[in-house]
C-alpha cells in the first residue's frame, strides 16, 4: 500500500505532535508543581504531628507531676485527718471526768497525767523507781522529791481538788 503524503499533511502531522508536546509539557509541568505541592503539605502535616506529639508528651509530663503532686496533698491531708481525729479524742477525753495526776518534784508540779501509769512510767525516765510509789501522807510535800497526787478538776473554781483525801488518824487513841 502506498500512501501518498502531501505537505500540508505533513506540516498538519508536525503542528499536531508540537501541540501534543506542548500539552505533554504542560501537563508534566504542572505534575512536578503539583507534587512540590504535595511534598510541602505532606511536610507541614509532619511539622505540626511533630510539635503535636512534642506538646502531648509536655502535657502527659505535667499531669504525671500534677498526679503526684496531688496524691501527695491528699495523703497530707490524710495524715492531718488522721492527727486533727486524735486531737479530738484527746480533747474529748480531756473533757470527761475524773482524776488528773500531778507529779511534784519537792513540792513543786512537773507534770500533769491522765493517769497513775503514765506518772510513775515518766517519773522513771527521771529516775524515780516507776513501782515504788506509795499512797501520800502527812509529810511535808517538799521533804518529797518525786510525789504523785490525784486531784480532780473543779469546773466551778479555777483550781483542782484532792482527790484521795488522806484520813487523819486519832490522836492518842481518842476517836
């Protein structure tokens, strides 16, 4: 087969394949920019991840040290709960009545106790024997270097009173 081909053909033929490479042209242009396009928003998303993930781990830090910070409060405020209970209770034991021990040192008050056993255990860090104590007497109070007394206190007055009051033994025989 024998084609014949005419010069305005041809010159139809080169004006098409210039058009198509310049449309070939164009459109790898405009492939490359819009890749840059792509590369520059793919790094932009990668920045922000990047300083997403850096102000996460910031903020995870600060609430781990907020977390501990608080559960540290919250075991002081156990242990105030815990004291300002005890207190209480001492306060309302205070309250009640009954006996308060007094330890004197020649006649003079040291130290004030709720109780006998707390006395004499004290008086032995003084070195006082703790069980060698004895109901007092009629002696002179400063003749006495360590001596415990029993008294009560006297919501009426401002003071205490005896609470064992010693019984006075008849004179000569009389009753």
């Amino acid at each position: 087969m024998i084609r014949i081909v005419t010069a305005a053909r041809v010159e139809r033929l080169e004006a098409d394949a210039s058009a198509s490479r310049e449309h070939a042209r164009q459109a790898s242009a405009a492939a490359a920019e819009a890749f840059r396009e792509h590369v520059r928003e793919l790094f932009a998303v990668t920045d922000r991840a990047e300083r997403a993930e850096t102000a996460t781990s910031e903020v995870g830090r600060l609430m781990a040290a907020a977390v501990a910070e608080l559960s540290a409060a919250q075991q002081e405020l156990l242990l105030k709960d815990i004291e300002i209970r005890r207190l209480r209770e001492e306060v309302e034991q205070a309250r009640q009545p009954g006996a308060l021990f007094l330890l004197m040192h020649y006649g003079e008050p040291h130290t004030i106790y709720r109780s006998r056993a707390e006395a004499c255990a004290d008086t032995a860090t003084h070195g006082a024997p703790a069980d060698g104590w004895v109901p007092s007497d009629e002696r002179p109070v400063r003749e006495i270097t360590w001596r415990i007394e029993a008294f009560i206190p006297e919501g009426s007055a401002s003071g205490f009173r005896r609470a064992f009051q010693p019984t006075p033994e008849p004179l000569g025989g009389a009753a």
